[in-house]
C-alpha cells in the first residue's frame, strides 16, 4: 500500500501515480523524486562527501565490519526475505554487500541526495532507487 505525500490518498504499491491526482514523482538526475527539493541539499550531510566516503568504504574496518553484522543479521533473522528497503543508502555500500548473499531478493535504496544514488546504482545495477526524504515516510499494510 502507498501513500500520496501530497493528497494522502491510498493506493495499490504496484502502481506509480497516484489514482487522485494523476501524477506520479518528479525524476531528477534520472531517479524518482518524492522530494525533488532537497535532491542537492538537505538532511544535514553535504552531497560532496559521496565521492570520498566511495573511496574509503572498503578498505576501512568499520564499513566492512558493518556490512558483515548486517549480513549475519538478515541470515540469521530474515533467511527468506524477498526484498530489502535501505533508507538512506549512501553510496550503496551496504546493499552491494547483501545482494552478494541474497542474490535473489529485490534491493530497493532511498536516499535523499541524488549525488548518493549514482554511487548506488554503479555498485549495484539491479538495484531499485529512489530520492525521498524518509522523515515524511510512511509504511502502512493492506490489512484488508
């Protein structure tokens, strides 16, 4: 189930535009954008940093450590899972590394700046993504 940010409406998850109004997410710099306005700044980090934080992300401890507690989490937690949403993705360092072991699920990054999805979606290509601001983010289910 998805909600229109802009009118609430409730819709089917498989559809793209809202029934309401008609119209989907603006694309900017080629990604669905739910919140076009912040797609360069915004969210307290500046856009510039993906560029170095790309370069360091696998030789430092931290992000490989990372990596391998998430990874040993989903396995032993979620073993079955079909799909995986990353809110704020980064550079994509983290569903690079899952996608190695689920190879099967769906991969679904957000992340408020566009810079950050293009190190994305060139670590993972088969990847979904989107630019969306996950403070005005909401997940209900159809329970009907």
């Amino acid at each position: 189930m998805k909600r229109c940010l802009t009118c609430n409406a409730h819709y089917a998850s498989e559809m793209v535009d809202c029934p309401t109004r008609g119209v989907g997410p603006g694309i900017v710099d080629g990604f669905c954008a739910y919140a076009p306005e912040l797609a360069y700044a915004g969210g307290g980090f500046k856009s510039s940093s993906f560029s170095k934080l790309a370069r360091l992300e696998d030789a430092n401890f931290w992000f490989r450590s990372r990596n391998q507690l998430i990874i040993w989490a989903l396995e032993k937690y979620c073993p079955n899972s079909c799909s995986l949403l990353e809110i704020g993705c980064g550079t994509g360092y983290v569903l690079s590394g899952v996608s190695k072991v689920f190879q099967q699920s769906g991969l679904y990054d957000s992340e408020i700046f566009t810079t950050g999805l293009g190190f994305a979606a060139s670590q993972l290509p088969s990847g979904s993504f989107m630019q969306m601001d996950a403070r005005n983010f909401l997940l209900k289910k159809n329970l009907m």
